[in-house]
C-alpha cells in the first residue's frame, strides 16, 4: 500500500482534509488489519487512488493498526491514537481482523474488540450489506440459475445491541466447579426505531418492500422489536412492510430469494443472515458493507467476510468485496455517486471478461489473484467513468 500519510499529530492533517476551496479533499483512516486485509485493502486503496485522479478529489490516508496487527504491536487490540483518527477522518476502510493466532487471548482483548469497539464508539448503529446477483457469477452459486436469477437485495443490520453488546456477559464459575455462559440480547424502543426508520428509507429507495425479521414468538425481546417497527411503519405508508420468523427467513433465502428487497433485523440474525445471503451470489468475497452513524462522516466500509489466515500472503483472496466497500463509501460518505457508479460498472466489465479468483472460479474462466484481479478493475475503470 501506498499511503499519502502516516499517523501523526492530526490537528495540521484533518485541517487539510477539510479545505474544500480548489477541489474536494477527504480523509480516509485505513486499517488493513489481519490475514489478507493488507493485501484486499491494498487493491481497494488503488482503486480510491485512481479515483482521486479522475475526479478531481483529493483523498489523504491515514495508516493505523487494528485486530491481531495491533495486539502484536501494542498489546491491545485498537490503539485510542487509532480510534481518534477514526473519529475525525470522512471514513474508515476496514480489511478484516483475527484469526487462530489469538484466539486463546481473553476474550476482552481478542482481535474482534477492535471492530466492536469501532463500532460502539463511532455510534455505527446500521449495517448496510447488499447482495446482487451478476449474471456472469450464476454458475458460481450452489443454487440453480432459475432461483437465483434478478436476486438483488439490501439486508440493514441493527450493529450495535443485541446479543454481542448486552449486559451481564461472560462466564463465570459455579459452585460445583462447572462453568456459565451468559449472553444478553437487550434493546430499547429508540434503538429498534433508529434502525427501523433507516430500513424503511433504504426501501423507499428501491423497491418499496421491507421484510422485518424476529423470533417474535419465543423471544420477548423481539416482540418489542415487532411492535416498534410497525409503529415506525405509519410514517412510511408506501413501504410494503410484513414479518418473518428467523428461522423461516433463513429457509426462504434459500427456497425462493427473490422475493426479499429489504430485509431488517437485529444483531445477531443480522449476522448470519447476511453471510448466508452472501453465498447466493456464489461467494462471500464479493458482499461489501456500509456500517452508518447519525453523522454520514461517522462511517466504515469493509468486506463482510473474515481474515481467512489460511490463504493470507498467497495473493488469492477476492478483493471485489473491499473494492465495492470503497464503491459505498463515495456514494454514501464522500459525495461521488458517480464514482461509485463507475466502479461497479468496472467490476461488472471484468467478471464479464471471464476473469475469477479462486473462490469464484468456473471452469473456462480465466483464474487470476488478488493482485490481478484489482489491476483489471482498475484497467476498466479507467475507461467506465460516467
């Protein structure tokens, strides 16, 4: 990676950032993080790179560590110096972090209190995970064609309640010596209504139906979230709005896709939800994010898919779900729809090319890594500006 800046005193830097007079300028705090984020976070970083040229923007980055990389370094997951450049820059662009190197830390300190910490302290409360079937990966979904075909979805994930933020948590001893886990699933009235009320916008923008999913019927805590939902729905009446089991939801993304536009949910559904919805389109290395805050500029945009350790440093990961990530944050954080536009029609030109990474590869394609397959994105690019 080829940063503009690297941490330092940030008053002089974000100053900068700010002057708008000759052209648009930006602040983008970067953290690769683990296993193959620096390599996929490396090709996304080119492609905002190349995008600053085109545009007439100009966008300065700011390298920090975050996750494992952190831990090795400092002994903590996320520097407080991190989380500051993170709070003042226009937009955080997230690899992934973790993996089995950590995992017999304390779970207060493991790679994953660095993205939740992120997430709590940044107030990136909606969880933006699109997923959109290309006709040139149809062959590459374990689904028939017939099921998947026209698939293009939104799941809004409520990212920061629930059970992986509620309290009590942990485990603790017993008096017969065994053990207990204790996970909380907890939400207020005014979190479910934020988070209800950026799901109907969403819908309002396409197709005008949202599906919202509990377990209303055996959790209480979701049949709070069933109630304030529909009474965020009166303002919004020309949402389509119905109810789904968790359960059932998960079976009819798989039976019959099609019919979901915008689904919302909570935490935890939020998260499997999603990851199964990402296999619909034949691999999880193609679904970008957008984590929101009620201040456009508090948001991070990552793949939604892990450090995969096993491949990290073989230059095979699929950077398409960073390089889409990069896609959501121009149009929602950094004022350029029509960037955005460009790189997805950029990375719909190469898969029409026939070119794959190893996780979506089809016999008769053309197999590519990590490096090439951000080079031919960033080749089209250059010709799909609009």
């Amino acid at each position: 990676m080829h940063l503009c800046f690297q941490a330092g005193e940030s008053g002089y830097l974000f100053k900068l950032a700010r002057e708008t007079q000759k052209v648009k300028k930006y602040s983008v705090t970067v953290l690769a993080g683990d296993g193959i984020g620096p390599e996929i976070v490396s090709e996304a970083v080119n492609i905002l790179q190349l995008v600053q040229q085109m545009y007439g923007m100009q966008i300065y980055f700011i390298e920090e560590l975050a996750g494992g990389a952190s831990i090795d370094e400092y002994g903590e997951p996320l520097k407080d110096r991190a989380l500051d450049f993170a709070k003042q820059s226009d937009a955080v662009l997230l690899g992934a972090v973790g993996g089995p190197k950590w995992e017999g830390l304390d779970y207060s300190i493991r790679p994953e209190r660095a993205l939740l910490k992120l997430r709590k302290e940044l107030e990136l409360f909606a969880n933006l995970r699109p997923a959109k079937i290309y006709n040139a990966l149809k062959g590459a979904s374990t689904l028939k064609p017939e099921v998947i075909d026209g698939v293009d979805m939104m799941v809004v994930r409520e990212l920061t309640g629930g059970l992986y933020f509620g309290t009590p948590k942990g485990v603790e001893k017993l008096p017969d010596g065994t053990e207990r886990g204790v996970n909380t699933m907890v939400y207020t009235t005014a979190e479910i209504d934020r988070i209800a009320r950026v799901a109907f916008e969403v819908a309002m923008m396409r197709g005008k139906k949202l599906v919202s999913v509990d377990k209303a019927n055996v959790l209480e805590t979701t049949e709070l979230w069933r109630r304030v939902v529909i009474k965020a729905g009166e303002d919004y009446p020309e949402v389509q709005l119905s109810h789904m089991y968790v359960d059932n939801c998960a079976m009819q993304l798989i039976r019959n896709p099609k019919q979901f536009d915008v689904i919302v949910t909570e935490n935890t559904f939020g998260d499997i939800l999603s990851d199964e919805a990402a296999m619909l389109t034949g691999s999880i290395g193609m679904l970008p994010s957008a984590s929101l805050g009620y201040d456009k500029r508090r948001a991070m945009y990552e793949p939604i898919h892990g450090s995969a350790p096993d491949i990290a440093g073989k230059n095979i990961a699929n950077p398409i779900a960073t390089i889409l990530s990069v896609a959501m944050m121009l149009k929602y954080s950094l004022d350029m729809p029509e960037a955005a536009i460009a790189i997805e029609n950029a990375v719909e030109a190469v898969l029409n090319k026939g070119l794959r990474t190893a996780d979506i590869y089809q016999d008769g394609a053309k197999k590519v890594g990590c490096t090439e397959m951000g080079l031919a994105i960033a080749d089209e690019l250059k010709k799909t500006k609009v």
